[in-house]
C-alpha cells in the first residue's frame, strides 16, 4: 500500500502543479484496482486541502474507444469545486500540461443515485441536462500513458464547464452539437455517440461510484463523456459547444 500511497502523492503534485511526470505503469502490469485506488487518494489529498466533491465524469464511452482499449467497461473519475470553469469565463493555460477538450453532456442529480438502475431510474434521479465541455489533461511526460496510468491520474479530468441548465424532458438520446475553437467548428457529433444513450451513461456511474463507496448524491454532476474526439486547446483561444435544443457554453483559453 506504501508504493500506492506514493504514486497518489507523486499523481496528485503533477496535477498540482502542472508539471509533466514519467508513467507510473508503462508495461500496463497494474491492476485496476490499484489505479483506481491511486485515483481515490490522490482525490483525497485534493479534499484535505479545502475542495469540495461535486460529482462523477465519465470516459471512455465510446464503443469504439473501449474496443481500443481492450475495456468491456468505461472508466471514471472524481470532480471536485475547483474544476469547474464558470461559463464563458477563464482558464488559465498555466494550470495544464496537456488541455484537451471534449464536447459532453452534464447531468446534474435531485435526489441520490446508486447501485444497479434502470434507465428510467436513473432519468427519475436528474434535476436538469446541460451541454459541457470538459477539460481533460494528461499529466504525463510526452503524451504517454498506458491504461492503468490514465485512470490512476483521474481519468484525465482536468476541469469542465457547464452551459444553461434544461428539463431533463427533452429528448436528449440524439442531438447534434458542434466544438468550436475561436469560432471555427472543429468536431461534429451527437449526444448518441456517448454509449449510444447518455443515460447509460448515468447508470453505470451510479453502479461505479457506488462499488466504491462513494455513492452519486443529490445535487452532484455528472459528465456523461466525450461525444466526439478530442481536441488540443491552446493559450488565447475561445472553445465552445453548441448543442441541438440545449444552447451552448464556452470558456476562454487563457496565458
């Protein structure tokens, strides 16, 4: 457990401090267990330090994605206060190694959610649906990461914003949305590329999140995935997400 204690404090000051660090698994021997642990401490630390935890993201949620990878199961990872961009605000360039950005649709709870759920359970349980965008980033030297080291470093998430809150009424199992970067459409997809139903999305958060003792609360986010791949964001650009039905959300890119 000492090694594992030590690869979450080494995890937690990358993020920190947004500074590179070599992969902790590069033979992808790890089990999965112990990168999620990893994940959960260095969490930890993140909440000894004042933040507050404030939901759940998901990853990998394309089929295509976990055929790649070799997954029968998506990945996630923790959200706390401090990753949350205010919309149309500011991100500092600074506090990123390697800023991505994804196009998402963001569930926010009324009521608590765990364990097995149906879908209609699960749609029973969300307050409102909101088009996001999330932040993710890589704190690993040159880009290079196995599977183990991507989920031992919280899946990726980095930061998310989040557009105008809507019923959950609407029907959102297939609408298009846009990625934009300083106004030019850089990704096209659909809220369906995400396991064919964002609301598979929620279900399986809800049977993650509760297998680990950390059961989805009543007012907490959850980031259903990326919708399309990703895209490299730089210093001084404006990204942003237009989604059918729903409105849009943007951040600036700051030095």
């Amino acid at each position: 457990m000492s090694n594992i204690n030590e690869l979450a404090k080494t995890v937690d000051e990358a993020a920190r401090t947004a500074k590179a660090i070599d992969q902790i698994d590069p033979e992808s021997r790890m089990s999965l267990v112990d990168a999620y642990a990893i994940q959960s401490l260095s969490i930890q630390q993140r909440l000894a330090r004042g933040e507050k935890r404030i939901g759940v993201k998901m990853g990998f949620t394309s089929r295509s994605k976990m055929v790649q990878m070799g997954l029968s199961e998506v990945i996630w990872g923790r959200l706390t206060d401090a990753m949350l961009v205010e919309e149309g605000g500011n991100a500092s360039f600074g506090k990123y190694v390697h800023p991505r950005a994804e196009p998402e649709l963001a569930f926010v709870l009324k009521k608590p959610l765990a364990g097995h759920v149906t879908a209609v359970e699960a749609l029973a349980a969300v307050e409102a649906i909101a088009p996001a965008i999330e932040i993710i980033d890589s704190r690993y030297r040159d880009f290079k990461f196995s599977l183990p080291d991507v989920i031992a470093d919280n899946a990726s998430s980095s930061g998310f914003v989040i557009g105008p809150w809507s019923s959950p009424q609407v029907d959102f199992s297939n609408l298009g949305l846009t990625l934009s970067i300083d106004g030019r459409v850089v990704q096209v997809g659909s809220t369906a590329a995400i396991l064919g139903h964002p609301l598979r999305s929620l279900v399986a958060a809800a049977r993650l999140s509760a297998a680990a003792g950390e059961p989805l609360q009543a007012g907490w986010v959850v980031m259903a995935g990326g919708a399309t791949a990703a895209e490299w964001i730089k210093p001084g650009q404006y990204v942003s997400i237009e989604m059918e039905r729903l409105g849009s959300a943007g951040f600036h890119m700051g030095e």
